[in-house]
C-alpha cells in the first residue's frame, strides 16, 4: 500500500488516553519485564500522547500460543467507541505476504511455480525492455528487483484515484528503468498487483475471494481481505493525519486497484494467528497446513540484497537485510528477524518475527506516526531480554528532526519564490493547457485571476496553487495539505520559446516515496477549451 516512511513527522499533541480495550486471552508467565500486560499499558497510554495516535491494537505470541492481545484508545478521535483485541484496522502493505501466501498454495497445487515467465501466464503483461517482459518471473514480481525505480508509479494509486488494475498493469510499459534487471532493489507496488492478477488467471477467482476463503476465513479472528468486505462491522479503526496540529480523522481510501499490494482489514487476534502460522511453516494449530514447509522456505530465503537502514542500524545492531517473497530478513541485536510494515494514509502497521525464539509482535495503529516503531522495538528488546533504550525518546527526536527537514524544504522554496521576486519568465497564459503524460493522464493548468492552478485528472486530491519559484521552474502547493507532497514544476520550452511540456519533482527530500512526481513528464497538448480566468 502506500508505504510512508518508518519515521514521518509526528506532532506531540496532547490528548486524553482512552481507557484500555478488552484483553484475551489473560498473559501468561512467560511475558519479561517491558512487556508484561502494565508494561505494555504504559508504553501505551506514552505512545498515545506523545505521537497522538488515536487508537492501536498490540499482540505477542511465543511458542504458538498467543501471550497478549489488546486494544488502546479509540477508533476514531472524538468519538466514544473503544479498539479493542478485535478492532479492524488496515495493514497496508502487510497485506503483500497473503498474496505470497495465495500463490503458494497454487504452487502446491501444481498450478504455478516461482519461477514460471509472468507473460506465459498473462500474455498482456509488458514492461518497457522486450527482454525484461520476456524473463520477467512470479518469483521477480515479489522481489522488487525488476529494475523499476523506487515507487514507479505510485501516483495512479495515491492519492485515491480511479485507475483499475487493468489499466495500471497496461500503463507498466511507459516507466523507463531506473537500474538493470535483478540488480538493485527498489520496493514497488504495481508488481504485487500483478502478482494478485495471477489468482484469477490461473483459477477463475478473484484476488479478494480467494484471500478471504482460502487463507483469512481459516485464520480466524473475523479479517478481510477489502474494507468493503468489512461493511456492517462497526468495530473497524478510522484512519487519522495530523493537519495544521490538529489530529483529523479522513475518510478510508474507497481504491480497490492495490488490493494485492494493500488491503487486508485485520486485528490483533488475526494477526496473531498468522504470525504463529508463519513461525509454524505454514501450518495451524491442529497441524493442518495453509502451505507447505517447502514454500515456507522460499518465502524467507533471501531473494534480494537490501541496504540496512542507516537512522536505525546502528541502535538496532543491523548489519545484513535482504528480501524474501513479501519479508525483510534481517537481524536485530543479534537475533534473526523476520518483518514487514505497512502504511496507508493514515493507518500503519508492524509485523515482528524472531523465529529462533518462537516469538512474533504485531502492531496496529490508526496514526501514520512513529508510534508503531517506538512499541515495537520496545517489545522486541524486551522479548529477547535487552536492556530497552527510550524508543519512544528515540523516534520523537527522529521525528522532529523529519519536520525540521520539511520546514527547510518550504523555507528554501520561499525564499527562491521571493528571490524571483514573483516574476515568471513567459506571461501566465503561456502557461495555461492541457498536458498528457503516457502513464498517469491528463494534467492542465489554469488560469485562476492572478494564479495559475495545477489540476490532475483522476483524482480529487491533486489540485493546488502554482507559484512562480524562479523563470519556469513553479511549486505546487496542494490543496489537501495532509498530503506533505508539495512539488516542484519545470515547464519547458521548445525551439520557438513556447511552452511544450513539463516535468516534476518532490519539493522536500522528506516526502514519501509513493509521490513519484520524478517519473512523470507532461506533453502540452492544447489550450483549447481551459478556462483562462
């Protein structure tokens, strides 16, 4: 889903803690010091106020067995309804392992294999290199090493739009590599979408009925595989941003497109049953199996080099990270983690795995802060009895360092927007058209009074103001300022001095990878039929 990053800038924004949700089953004995249940409920009732995360869920599981599962706060701010160990949240890209888990069983069937040529089995299937589309595998789909750059193509996903996965598959043939194929790793969420594709093509299900049916209906715990699936349970978090200082409930995104890659609607207790499934090898408590311990294995060998991440390595001991089949592999203080995360707008979510300890941690927030991060490494380090630094200290600091970045970002525009002195090189209306990039659509720019708006097509939460930053170089600000996606516009110009298209870029390096402004490149098309005043 769209995948925020770990630290987004969080507001420490007081807020009254509401009572903790219901707990089952009862905590055992075998749960350490920093994660025994008063442990958990003051870390908690911290994270809450100092990130203002309106809601979370957390479970633990060792040995199989499910140590604690609980809810905190509210499902949505203002509002008197309790989360509790049952509440829905959105897991985001955690979602992408169900779809590994999806393709697994029909490996096991005999119905695919890892390494099958994605275009043998959907013939439609292009990239925009003949010999990548002709070698691309399942196995590369899952991956992240197709050669694509970080998030191409993201921007037909967010914000919301009304791209089908259809023509999202189609559009795949427009991106220019951003390195060769199979050597470098640049996470995506276009390729899982084609991976989902491949459930309906080889059984005549759909993605979401087969998830649902074959794995989450199984699993237990009430989870589905859509939000609209989720229709009727009034038991759901609602996601949350923080604009202008205040913590905002938004609406869900409504997006069925990146159902493969995002999803999943689960809570503490579902999660937790997939985490002891997932440190089981892919069976259940009665010894039956989801998928067998030979794809099990496939899904954590590593598959892809990754770099540690160079904010945290260090105080979490990581010197190796790799990509299996929809999991990190990595180490943590000295112990084999196997984890993902998952963001959407406003709801993120952490799935921890210590399989040489038999232990699993599952966080769920209704906030996109750094919350989940401050519980998790906090539950982590008391799992594998560490000595626990103040995550929460940690990541409040690695969060406003994040604001301090954006702050600059704006200031550093400002200040190029003064220096022009507000003068742009051409007239505003030479500006004014309609532009067309391959991939994303149309885009047009109008004239509104003494402004010039920026207004992309398929979407209603790309529009904003464009202000002149020097010659033919604009920022757009835009209008839904939850986004923290402002860009920088270049119009540029043919050999008659006419404007002939326009690029893009994120304005601070601090903005989330799914904004791919840098794939973008507009042809003007026309002036005809856009207003000018």
């Amino acid at each position: 889903m769209r995948i925020l990053r770990e630290l987004m800038a969080a507001c420490a924004l007081a807020m009254a803690v509401a009572s903790p949700g219901w707990a089952a089953p009862p905590a055992g004995p075998t749960l350490p010091p920093g994660a025994r249940p008063q442990d958990i409920d003051r870390l908690a009732a911290t994270i809450q106020q100092t990130f203002a995360v309106p809601g979370m869920a957390v479970a633990i599981v060792k040995d199989g067995k499910v140590l604690f599962a609980k809810g905190y706060g509210v499902l949505a701010v203002g509002k008197p309804d309790k989360a509790d160990a049952d509440t829905l949240f959105g897991i985001a890209s955690n979602t992408k392992a169900f779809t590994v888990a999806a393709l697994a069983i029909l490996v096991d069937e005999g119905k695919l294999h890892w390494d099958d040529k994605v275009i043998d089995r959907l013939p439609g299937f292009r990239l925009s290199d003949p010999y990548v589309t002709r070698e691309l595998t399942i196995r590369d789909l899952l991956t992240h090493r197709s050669g694509l750059g970080l998030g191409s193509g993201d921007l037909m996903l967010f914000p919301p739009s009304d791209f089908t996965r259809a023509e999202i598959i189609h559009n795949l043939r427009y991106f220019q590599p951003a390195s060769s194929f199979r050597s470098k790793f640049a996470y995506d969420n276009l390729l899982y979408i084609v991976a989902g594709e491949l459930i309906p093509a080889v059984t005549g299900i759909s993605w979401e009925n087969f998830v649902q049916t074959r794995i989450l209906d199984r699993l237990g715990g009430g989870c589905k595989a859509t939000l609209s699936m989720a229709a009727g349970n009034r038991n759901v978090a609602a996601p949350h941003v923080v604009i202008d200082g205040k913590l905002t409930e938004i609406a869900p995104d409504p997006s069925t497109a990146y159902d493969p890659a995002g999803s999943i609607q689960c809570n503490a207790k579902g999660m937790a049953a997939w985490a002891n499934l997932q440190l089981a090898d892919g069976r259940f408590a009665d010894g039956s199996a989801l998928f067998s311990v030979a794809q099990h294995k496939e899904m954590w060998t590593p598959q892809t080099i990754v770099a540690p991440l160079e904010e945290s390595a260090a105080l979490t001991q990581t010197h190796f990270r790799d990509y299996g089949l929809a999991w990190f592999i990595e180490d943590y203080q000295g112990a084999l983690r196997v984890q993902h995360t998952g963001a959407l707008v406003g709801m993120v979510s952490a799935v921890s795995l210590l399989p040489e300890q038999h232990v699993g941690v599952i966080v769920l927030t209704n906030q996109q802060s750094a919350g989940r991060g401050a519980m998790l490494a906090s539950l982590l380090d008391a799992m594998l009895g560490k000595t626990s630094r103040d995550w929460v200290a940690l990541y409040q600091q690695l969060s406003a360092d994040q604001a301090k970045q954006e702050a600059k970002a704006d200031r550093d525009a400002d200040a190029a927007i003064q220096a022009s002195g507000g003068h742009a090189f051409l007239p505003l209306d030479a500006y004014v058209g309609l532009y067309h990039d391959a991939w994303r659509g149309d885009a047009t720019v109008r004239r509104q009074g003494e402004k010039l708006r920026l207004v992309f097509s398929r979407t209603a939460d790309l529009q904003g103001d464009l202000q002149v930053m020097k010659g033919n170089v604009f920022v757009v600000r835009w209008d839904d300022r939850s986004l923290k996606a402002d860009a920088v516009v270049n119009f540029r110009t043919g050999f008659d001095g006419a404007v002939s298209g326009m690029t893009m870029a994120p304005l601070s390096p601090t903005t989330d990878f799914s904004f791919d402004f840098q794939d973008l490149d507009f042809t003007r098309l026309a002036t005809a039929g856009v207003a000018l005043h």
